[in-house]
C-alpha cells in the first residue's frame, strides 16, 4: 500500500472504534532510544524514516511532528502524501500536546497504543484533555491492525555477561534492590527499562540497534525474581543458570496478565519510564510507589 492508502485503511479502523485521532509516537513497549523493526509503526504509516518523531492522525488531517536534524528528509519523503510537517521548536508551531489541546473537543476520542507511551505522558494527556471532554481509548495497535507482513518481534540470542567484566553477581544485585524497595516500602518492584535488566541479570542480547539489550521485563518481589521473555532467545546453560539463581522465567507478553492479577500490593513502579498499559493494569487493584528505579 502506499502512504496514502495506508492513511485511508487507519481511518476506516479508527471509525470503528471510535477513536477520533490516533497518536503514533517512535517508541517500543520499554521506552527505548531506538526501536526494531516491529515497532516502527510511525515509519509505516508515514514514511518518515527518521528515527525521531510522532504521527496524528484524524480524519480530516494527519501530521508529523520531528526535529531539525530531519526537516529537509521529512518534507522530501512526506511530499504528495498529504501529511503536515510540524517543525518541532520553531517560532509558532505548536506541540503535538498543544495541538490536539487545540483540536480535539467535547465527546472526541484520542486513541493510541497504550504499551507504546510512558504512563507518566498519558497521565499529562488526560489531564489536559479532560478539560475538554475528550475521552482516551488505549487497548488498539491500530497502525499493526493494517501492517501487511510486519516484521516479527527480534529474537536474537541471549548471552551471558561474566562477573569479571560485570563486577557483580545477579543474587548481590537483587540483594542491594530489595534494600532499596523496602526503604521505599515496596512489597514488589517492576522494571521495564531494557538497560537497567541487563544490568541486572547480567545478561547481554542483540534486540535494539547499538545497544546491546534483550526485550524484557522483570517483576522482583522480596522473594522471586521473574523475568518475562521469548524463551526461544534463552539457550539452555543460561536458562538452567538463571532459574538456579532464582529467576523464574515466564512468557514475555504474560507480564500484563502477571500486572493485571496483582491485589493489594505496594508495587514500585517509575512511571516516566514503564508503559500507560502495564500502568494501567496494576493502578486500580494497588497502590503505586511512583519513584526512580533502584537500579538508576
């Protein structure tokens, strides 16, 4: 399909739903700096292939907010689809925050992918579009719904880093942790940063470009490790490893399910960096300690 029809399919799917612009940022569930190929909707739907910027669509427009690196790149490749550049930072072009302020109203809806946006900017978001009466729709991957042949999730192998060149075991690591967490009266801490995993469990993995993190999330509770991720990725030495250390390795998409079940916990959870989705699963049912991740 082409830009323009791609467009054209989102906004059939948007009409189905009811969503009346749909927000499509550069990001993967875990907030990272760069993102694989599954997660390049914005690209998808746009064409853009910076690897900075956001997409809004609605019914009657659609615009791409990126930065000055990319001003002459997007007006070349968003020339003919019909899309408005928005050049972040210059004089009186507004904010993709200011902009659907200014344009959503009484009884809209905003839809975007909820595991794709930090909790901390969809708080920001229905906040101010409280205001206006709009309404947040959150549970679609509009953008893959349309996705011909999209690329799968990366599932590259997972290796292991030695204490040698880590300086500190896993079972020290999550000891300092759970410290930290009862200083801060967590019963259960969840991380999603990718970074702050491998830091962790000291392993290392091939899923994001130029850095060297594997797709993961871990819920540590004063007792159990669990860390949710493609077991293909596992080889048999470091699973045997892991789950001797205490990790309880589970399915990678199983972490909303786990959030979704927890009851009256203290959960520590940093909510600029963990997703609106995984939020939302464990808010209602808990109390969240929103502070900075113990392993900053």
């Amino acid at each position: 399909m082409t830009v323009k029809e791609r467009i054209t399919a989102l906004r059939a799917r948007m009409k189905e739903t009811g969503i009346d612009a749909y927000l499509i940022p550069t990001d993967d569930f875990h907030g990272s700096e760069y993102v694989g190929e599954y997660f390049k909707c914005r690209k998808y739907i746009t064409g853009f292939t910076g690897s900075a910027g956001t997409a809004v669509i609605m019914q009657d427009m659609a615009g791409l907010w990126t930065d000055g690196r990319y001003f002459i790149q997007a007006a070349d490749q968003l020339e003919g689809t019909g899309i408005t550049l928005f050049k972040m930072g210059e004089p009186e072009v507004p904010t993709v925050h200011e902009f659907l302020k200014k344009n959503l109203t009484q009884g809209m809806c905003l839809g975007f992918d909820g595991r794709t946006v930090s909790a901390k900017e969809a708080a920001e978001l229905e906040k101010m579009l409280d205001e206006n009466g709009v309404s947040l729709s959150v549970d679609h991957d509009l953008a893959g719904d349309i996705w011909e042949n999209r690329p799968v999730l990366s599932c590259e192998p997972v290796t292991e880093l030695n204490i040698k060149w880590a300086g500190e075991s896993r079972a020290d690591k999550c000891a300092r942790i759970r410290k930290a967490m009862e200083k801060k009266g967590a019963d259960l801490f969840v991380l999603t940063s990718l970074d702050d995993i491998a830091w962790l469990l000291n392993i290392r993995g091939n899923d994001i470009s130029y850095n060297p993190v594997v797709l993961s999330y871990v819920m540590i509770t004063m007792d159990e490790v669990r860390l949710f991720i493609n077991e293909a990725v596992l080889h048999d030495e470091i699973c045997g490893y892991l789950e001797s250390m205490g990790v309880v390795i589970l399915p990678y998409n199983d972490i909303y399910k786990e959030a979704g079940a927890l009851q009256g916990e203290k959960v520590l959870f940093e909510r600029e960096k963990g997703n609106y989705a995984l939020y939302q699963a464990m808010a209602a049912q808990n109390e969240i300690i929103d502070r900075m991740n113990p392993t900053s």
